[in-house]
C-alpha cells in the first residue's frame, strides 16, 4: 500500500485508503449486501445497523475463513461475530446459506447456521 496514515474513519476498517487498489470480491460484496438486508428485514432494523457497507466491502476484501480471521475486521465486534459470524463464514466459502430467507426462528438474536 502507498503507506498513508489513516484518519477517516472508512479508510481505517477498510486498512487502506481510498486510493489504494481493492482486492475486493463483488460477488461476495454482493451476497453479503442481500444476506444483510434479510437480516435487517428479519430484525426490523435499518441495514446498517447488522454491517455497515465499509465492513462489508473489508469482509469481501478479506475474505476471512476463521472466526477469528473476521474478529479483527473493524465493525466486527464480539455479539455481531457471535450473531452473524457462522452466516459470514458461511458466505466466504462460497457456501449457500440452508432456509435464508424462509425461517424467522433467528430473530430473537441466534444465528441462521445451523451448524
């Protein structure tokens, strides 16, 4: 990367500024945007209160394959790894996610894996 300090606030989740290059996944930003916007619809909540879109896009950046690979993205704090993690991982993998958009079982504050 060019090596910029960071101020902004995006440009700190992303760890990048907005003009470095971006390894990002637009298939994966695109999965992860409609998975968000279940949840959101489920939890009767505005989107980004489940993800914000710069988590997001530093998630389709990562792509992380471990709870703990997703931890250390910024906006993933402990009761959202808890909440949507398995989803995430699951959406990294390139897995489909079993009843998305069927079962409301999950709103309550569990997550849709049934893992």
């Amino acid at each position: 990367m060019c090596n910029k300090t960071l101020t902004d606030a995006g440009e700190m989740k992303l760890m990048r500024c907005e003009e470095c290059p971006s390894e990002l996944d637009e298939a994966l930003y695109e999965r992860l945007r409609d998975w968000r916007a279940e949840q959101a619809a489920r939890s009767r909540q505005p989107a980004y209160c489940v993800f914000t879109d710069k988590t997001l896009m530093a998630i389709a950046e990562a792509v992380p394959a471990t709870a703990a690979e997703l931890a250390v993205i910024s906006g993933v704090g402990r009761r959202k790894l808890d909440r949507y993690g398995a989803d995430v991982l699951a959406l990294c993998a390139g897995e489909e996610l079993a009843g998305a958009g069927e079962e409301g079982a999950e709103e309550a504050g569990g997550n849709s894996s049934e893992k």
